[in-house]
C-alpha cells in the first residue's frame, strides 16, 4: 500500500480540537497502517518530530434505514492519536481564531485589570 494513502483525514471533533493546542493530533488511517509507518509519514509530510503514536480501533455504528426497516453498519475504523515533541505544530490543522473570539478573550483580560470601586468611591 502506497504511504501516502494510509491516511485518510484528520479526525474534526471537539476532543480532538482541544488536544491539538497541546500537539496531539487524530487521524483516520487504513486497517492496514502500523505505527512505524504512520511515524515516518507524519514526519515526512509535515515536517515535525512525533514523539509516540497510538493506535485504535472504532466500532461501526448502526444505521435504521426507514423505508425497509432494515439497519445497516456506517463508519467504523482506524485511528491513530500523534503525540509531537514540544513547541512542534502542524499549522493546516490548528484552529483558526476568529474576531469574536479574540474580541472574547481581550473582554476577559480587561475585567480581570479593573479594579472594584465601592458607591463611595473606595477601593476594595
């Protein structure tokens, strides 16, 4: 199997958005991928150091298709979880800050320098 089809995508979820500010990175991968090969995959492609890579299996879940009463199994797999080596990141796949987020987050900074002020004028 060529490399480059071992894996498949990125996996987008809100788990994995979360761990990727702390340079863990998830992919879906083919059956077949083994550590090692995904390691020099990653490493190749993206030009990062991978300290460890795990690997899981997904089950299948199952779908009811209404019109025959029948149910059907959808999805299912391989992942692999990529740790990197410190102050490493794969830019393509970090979040992207938006306005009202950085405009959130200055609103946040700001009421934690303001000092509380008493009816009287006082400070507290």
């Amino acid at each position: 199997m060529k490399q480059a089809s071992l894996i498949e995508k990125a996996l987008q979820s809100e788990k994995a958005y979360k761990q990727m500010t702390s340079g863990i990175y998830t992919f879906v991968v083919a059956q077949s991928a083994k550590k090692k090969q995904i390691k020099k995959l990653i490493e190749n492609q993206f030009s990062v150091k991978v300290k460890k890579v795990n690997m899981a299996k997904f089950a299948p879940k199952r779908k009811r298709i209404a019109k025959s009463r029948k149910t059907t199994a959808v999805g299912g797999g391989k992942k692999a979880i990529v740790y990197l080596r410190e102050g490493q990141e794969i830019a393509m796949f970090m979040p992207k800050r938006t306005e009202k987020n950085k405009k959130q987050q200055l609103k946040g900074v700001k009421e934690k320098e303001t000092e509380q002020v008493s009816a009287e004028g006082k400070e507290l």
